[in-house]
C-alpha cells in the first residue's frame, strides 16, 4: 500500500520554511526522500534506515519516526531552487526482496 | 562517469506494436527497477530484478515484460496487451550493500497512438 503524503502541494516564498510528511500503514526499514523537476528524473534527497534518525543537508533535513512510521521532511529558509514534487519512498523488512515504495507526492513551489 | 543510461529518451509507436525500452548501469548494482510515472503521479513499480536470471513482478507488471541475462542491462518490453502504455518510464538501480542510494535514470517518454 502507497504511503501517503501530505500535503499534496504547497506555495512558499523565498525563505520561508515547509514541513512535508510521510505516513505508512506498514511497519518501515526505511525512507527515502527524492526531489524530481518536471520533465527530469527524481534525484535522492537522503535515506533514514534506523527509527528516530535524522538527517540533513544544508537547509532540507528529515526525521523517521519508526513506531508512528512516519517521516518529515523539513525544509528552512527556502530558495527557489526547491521547486519541484518531493516524494518519499517506504521500505518495508521482507527480507531480501528490496523494494520502494512511492507516496503520491507533494509538489512545492517557491516564489519570489 | 558511473550511472544509468536510457534510451531513447522519447519513442513514439502505434497500438498494437511491442516496444523495448533500455535500461543500462555502470554502477556495479545488484539490483535493478522499472517504474511508470503518470502525469501528476507518483511512481508505480511495474518489475525489478535483485541478481541476474531473476525478476519479480511489481504493483502493475500486465502488460509488462523484462529480462535480466545481464548485470548491467534491464530491458523493459512494453506488450500490445498493455491498455494504457503512454507514460513516463523510469529505470534504477541499487546496491544491496552498503549504500542503499537508489539511483534513477533519466527516463524515456513513451507515447502510443
């Protein structure tokens, strides 16, 4: 089942801050954040793989949740070179069979 | 430079006709994925592949046909049986070690009319 985030679309002006979360019925391993332009293929943000992790880079940093199974992405003083549709990816322990699993997405736009 | 390569980048059929997309790493990865995106969509896996000689299907594989003889190569063969194949195609690869990156392709557009 597709892990749902939300929201589904946010308008920020340049530098102001944005929260975009990450939920899944399953219990996780791992989350993964990709940003993806229009047109272009989804580039990896960061991966989190222990419950409670956090991790940054620059101003967009994440936090995993394990027992809510749930993640955030957080992104602080935003530039217009954040525009785009942010998706996470949900892996679930089966095993050796890894796969990912996409949310729908959260499509952001920054304006001046 | 390591990556994934896909080609072509837009390809146009006819109904009716299969059509192979190209999925090409350098990166030494075990495994390997296809996606469909549709517009305004998230990522739908169609198969993936951990080790060569073997493939698993994915949340939408009707339609869909792959092989992996290679390392290196994931060819995605889109079927006549296929109702809907317009879309965006996205192929990725992972290690199964170490870095769990998961590294996309730049995608092939794919319209049939």
């Amino acid at each position: 089942q597709q892990p749902v985030q939300s929201p589904q679309a946010v308008i920020l002006r340049e530098g102001e801050d944005a929260v975009i979360n990450c939920s899944s019925s399953k219990a996780l391993y791992s989350v993964h954040w990709y940003r993806q332009k229009h047109g272009e293929a989804p580039v990896f943000l960061m991966i989190l793989l222990k419950g409670g992790e956090q991790k940054g880079h620059e101003k967009i940093s994440a936090s995993f949740n394990e027992k809510k199974q749930q993640s955030s992405l957080y992104l602080t003083a935003s530039q217009l070179s954040y525009s785009g549709t942010y998706f996470c990816g949900t892996e679930t322990p089966t095993g050796t069979a890894s796969k990912l699993t996409f949310g729908t997405g959260t499509r952001l736009q920054v304006t001046l | 430079d390591g990556g994934i390569t896909q080609s072509p980048k837009y390809l146009f059929r006819k109904e009716g006709q299969n059509v192979t997309l190209s999925c090409e790493q350098n990166l030494n990865h075990d495994a390997m994925y296809w996606y469909r995106q549709d517009p305004g969509q998230g990522l739908r896996l169609i198969y993936y592949s951990q080790i060569v000689n073997d493939f698993q299907k994915g949340d939408i594989a009707e339609g869909y046909s792959v092989s992996r003889e290679k390392k290196e190569s994931f060819p995605l063969t889109v079927t006549s049986a296929q109702k809907n194949p317009t879309a965006f195609y996205l192929c990725a690869s992972r290690s199964r070690t170490g870095d769990y990156e998961q590294y996309f392709g730049p995608g092939t557009r794919l319209t049939v009319t």
